[in-house]
C-alpha cells in the first residue's frame, strides 16, 4: 500500500472485532508517532499504550462517539482493543499553546500506518481529560491531548461527495463520509 492509498482508504471506524493487537504493534505504532514533524523539534508528546480490558473499560465511559450517528457508539463486542493516549509534556513545553500542531501531526502517522497494517482507527477529541489522566495514573507534568482508539474493522467506510457535512451510515452499515471536491477545496490564483 502507498501512502496515497493509505491516505485514500482510512476513514474512521468506529465498531471493532475483539482480536487483540499485538503489544509490539502497537509499540512501532508509537514508534511512527515518535518521528513525526514537530514545530521547533521540541517533541513534547508522550504516548501511553492501553491494552488491558479492565482499563479499557474504564477508559470506555470517559470519551464520546460519533455524535452525527443514532447508534454511533460501539457496543460492548464492538469497542476498540487498545487505546494510544497522546500526552502533553508541561516539563518540555509548557502547554499555553496547546499541542495540537504537534497531536496532528502524531496522529496523523499513527493512523496512516495502522491502516497500512488493516488496523482500524478513531481519533477521540471528545473526552474527559481530567478523568482519563486520573484513571491512567499519569503524572502531573504530562496532560491527555486526544485518545486514539484501534482495533480490527467490524465496520467499512467510505468517501462520498459531499451534500451535507455530516457523516451517515447506510443501510448496510457502511458510514458514508462526505468530503469537498477538489475543485471546491483548491485555490487558484493568478
């Protein structure tokens, strides 16, 4: 798979088959977050991987699913096996900016190479930071940016032309994902 073909094919899945990902997986997943481009290469993200089922049953009532769908939250069969949370480092960068440039770009290379390996994946923004930092016993100095859910697809998903801005599923439980043409995203300057 090419990284235009990755690009192309991950959509948000938000319904997973319970196979366990393997521990070292999701390590080299974290190892692709690790050498994404960071603003100053001050490189202020940590990254805790979550496997165990009680945590991440614990972890399941503090973050909020697809909020255009009905039904958009995983059932109990259907929720993710693992979690990456991208943590903040106050100690490198102290957070009055935020670390979002920095989250995107992390993100962004974790997601591209869980599709290449058939790994399903949902970025979580809408969670509960402060429960998620307690629950995960972190330190002070490090603050919950995003959670990256993952697990195998039990869902599919799909580009379509955009109508509407909000995502919808089918009837056949496919989400359909609406995006700007290019045409209606690309400037042209003279």
């Amino acid at each position: 798979m090419t990284v235009k073909e990755a690009i192309f094919a991950r959509r948000t899945i938000r319904k997973f088959t319970q196979e366990k990902i393997p521990r070292e997986t999701l390590t080299e997943l974290v190892d692709c977050a690790r050498v994404a481009a960071y603003p100053a290469n001050m490189q202020p993200l940590k990254f805790a991987v979550v496997d165990d089922k009680d945590i991440l049953d614990a972890l399941f009532p503090f973050t909020k699913w697809a909020g255009a769908l009905e039904n958009g939250a995983p059932k109990e069969d259907e929720r993710p096996t693992a979690y990456i949370a991208v943590l903040g480092d106050k100690k490198i960068k102290p957070d009055t900016n935020g670390y979002e440039v920095e989250a995107g770009a992390a993100v962004t290379n974790m997601m591209l190479a869980a599709q290449e390996m058939g790994i399903a994946t949902c970025w979580l923004g809408a969670i509960q930071r402060d429960k998620i930092h307690e629950r995960l016993n972190l330190p002070e100095n490090l603050c919950v940016v995003y959670l990256l859910a993952l697990g195998y697809p039990n869902q599919k998903s799909r580009i379509v032309e955009m109508t509407d801005f909000k995502y919808y599923e089918s009837e056949d439980g496919t989400i359909n994902v609406p995006k700007r043409s290019l045409d209606e995203v690309l400037v042209k300057i003279s």
